[in-house]
C-alpha cells in the first residue's frame, strides 16, 4: 500500500485552508435543526466567515433574500450577459415540436 508521507499531506491541507479562507455561509437563525438553506425564508441568518480554522460571525441579514444578497453580490457592471457570451442553441426553439411536411402524390 502506497500511503501520502505526513508532511505532504499536512502541506496540501494548509493550502486548502489558505484556499478556503474568506469563503461566506448563512446560518437560520430559528428553532429546532438547521435543514436547508430554503427552509424558514423570513428567518433571520447569520453570516459566518471561514477563517481557515473556524466559522466566525460576521453580520446577521434580515432574511433569506437579504443573505443571498451578501453571499451573492451582484455584478459589479450591473449589465445582463450579452448574446456573445450565451452559447448557441443546439436546436432553434420550437421545431422539434413542428411536424415536418410531408409530399403527398395524387394519383
């Protein structure tokens, strides 16, 4: 059995760390177990930030809108993607639902 030596491993697990570092997540704040992010929209949330060692508060946002506001901030640009940057459709909308004409011979 080939096994990782410690120090390579204790390397790769600081780097994910240092990786990791900064990223956000928001907590309910209501009774009982925290489920999903869905459950209890009105409830309030605490955002926590990961500090390479713990999850520590940061603020707390009224709501589920609210948070997802924090966590996912919008574009700066403010401006929708544009044609170029959408990917062509396999298939035009709609003809896969057309029949096909068809040739009719009279005899």
């Amino acid at each position: 059995m080939d096994e990782e030596p410690l120090k390579d491993w204790a390397q790769r697990r600081e780097a994910d760390r240092e990786r990791k570092k900064g990223r956000l997540r928001a907590v309910p704040l209501g009774p009982g177990r925290h489920r999903g992010f869905h459950v209890h929209p009105q409830a309030p949330r605490v955002i926590e930030q990961w500090d390479g060692y713990e999850w520590t508060p940061v603020t707390v946002a009224d709501d589920l809108a609210a948070a997802q506001d924090l966590l996912h901030p919008a574009d700066p640009a403010g401006e929708p993607a544009g044609e170029w940057d959408r990917p062509a459709p396999a298939k035009p909308p709609g003809k896969h639902r057309k029949p096909e004409p068809t040739d009719r011979r009279e005899t």
